[in-house]
C-alpha cells in the first residue's frame, strides 16, 4: 500500500495553507534556478509525476506545451488543481506514479518536482519515464536533496539554548524509507545517494545536462527570518537530464 499522506484531512489543510500552494510557483524558493533547466515546451507533449496542485502542468501549457498530462496519487490534490483549470489540454490522472505504463514515446517532456523522494524505487521510475519518452526527450525533475534526507529526521542539532549548531547527515549509504516530520506530521520519505539517482540516470539510456543544487535568491535571504540557515546545507537537488 503506498502512502497518501496528500489526502489526509489535516496535512492536505496544512499543505494548502504553505507559500507554494496559495502563491505557486513565485512562492517556490527553487523555482528561478528550476525554470531556467526547463526545456522549451512549444509544440511538446508534456508528462508531470507527482503533479499536486498543477502548478508546473498549467506553467507547460502557458508555454506552448500541446498537451500535458500530470499524474498524482492524491484525489485531493487534483481536484483542486483541476478547479484552476482553464485550459483543456491539461489532463490529470489519479494513480501512483510506479503504476504509470505508457506506450514507447508518449511524451517529450517528462518534468517531475519535489515527488520522487516518496517512492520506494526510482530506478523503476527512471526506466518507465525512459519507456515513455521519445529519443532526445528532456526529463528534469527536483527531490529533497540526499544530505537533507539522510539522517530521517530532517532538523537541526540544537545547542543547550536552542541555537543551531549544525545538520546531521548520518546512514547515508543505508538507503531506504524514513519518518521525517513534515507539516507537523510524521512522513514516510526515501533516502537514496546522489551515486542512486545519476547512476539510475546513466543506466537507462540518459546524459546528465545539468545538476543544481539551489540557494535561496538575495531577496529571500534578506527578507526572511531564518532564511540565511538555509545556505548551511543543500535542501534540495534538481536534475536535468536528456534521453540519448
Ligand atoms: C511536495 S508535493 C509536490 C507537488 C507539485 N509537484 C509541486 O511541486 O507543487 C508532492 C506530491 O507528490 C504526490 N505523490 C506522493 N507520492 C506519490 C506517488 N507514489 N505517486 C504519485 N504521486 C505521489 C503527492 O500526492 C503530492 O501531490
């Protein structure tokens, strides 16, 4: 049985109520660095795993995509994304992203953002998304970094008066599920290595055309409390990558 913590009343109300869910994507710290790896979406076919509210599936629309289709496990999520559709050329189907078996070249574009870190086995979603994708097609997707998944718990050590002293990064080579709290709530999250997600990569027929590693923009580091601890450590790893 695979989680569906989206759909749960209380975590759904609290993801609602996040930056990213009522802003979109201006209110997603990585969103500059992910845009500028975007492919060009004019005239392409556009495939989102883990979709959510739709953000990125109406951002591919907006920018020449001819049809998106955005995949999510969590009937919530996508019935709200669905009520801020305004276009027809988006479709949004209810299902996890390890069951997706489309036919050989279904897509262009495969883009995925802040989903894979909740499935079990991303070389299984590395060769379906290959399978699917026509030659020369673009798949770039973000994750939780795996600095920030490796320890599970996913907060700082504190000192005796509550400063930060540092993040801890440990079983980094145990590869596997976590608890983490996110949103208050406990979240079962799955840690791989960086040597997991490019490796997976190379072995089903992709070139790496970019790796970044985003930092929070001048803006929000003078603007937000807190903000200036996010350059401490990675948060988060966006990959680009390019069927050969
Ligand atoms: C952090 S949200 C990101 C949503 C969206 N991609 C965005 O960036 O705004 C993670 C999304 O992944 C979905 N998800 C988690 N596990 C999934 C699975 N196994 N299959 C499909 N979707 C899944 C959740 O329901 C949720 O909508």
């Amino acid at each position: 049985m695979k989680q569906n913590k989206y759909d749960e009343d209380s975590f759904f109300r609290k993801c609602s109520q996040m930056d990213r869910s009522v802003k979109g994507l201006a209110g997603a710290g990585e969103w500059k660095t992910l845009e500028r790896m975007l492919p060009d979406f004019h005239g392409k076919r556009v495939l989102d795993l883990g979709c959510g509210f739709g953000w990125h599936c109406r951002y591919a629309a907006e920018h020449g995509a001819t049809s998106v289709t955005g995949v999510d496990i969590s009937e919530k999520m996508l019935a709200r994304a669905a009520s801020m559709e305004k276009t027809d050329i988006i479709n949004y189907i209810c299902m996890p992203m390890e069951d997706i078996d489309f036919p050989p070249s279904s897509f262009d574009i495969v883009i995925s953002s802040l989903a894979f870190h909740y499935t079990r086995d991303f070389p299984r979603i590395c060769r379906e998304v290959s399978h699917c994708l026509g030659s020369g097609g673009a798949f770039v997707f973000s994750v939780e970094h795996p600095v920030f998944t490796a320890q599970g718990r996913q907060d700082w050590h504190y000192d005796g008066s509550g400063g930060i002293m540092h993040w801890p990064v440990d079983g980094y080579f145990a590869e596997g599920p976590r608890k983490a709290v996110f949103l208050g709530e406990e979240v079962t999250k799955y840690h791989r290595t960086l040597t997991t997600y490019l490796g997976a990569l190379a072995a089903n027929g992709f070139e790496i055309i970019a790796v970044e590693e985003p930092q929070p923009s001048g803006e929000l580091l003078n603007t937000v409390p807190g903000m200036r601890d996010e350059l401490r450590r990675p948060m988060m790893l966006i990959i680009s990558a390019r069927k050969k």
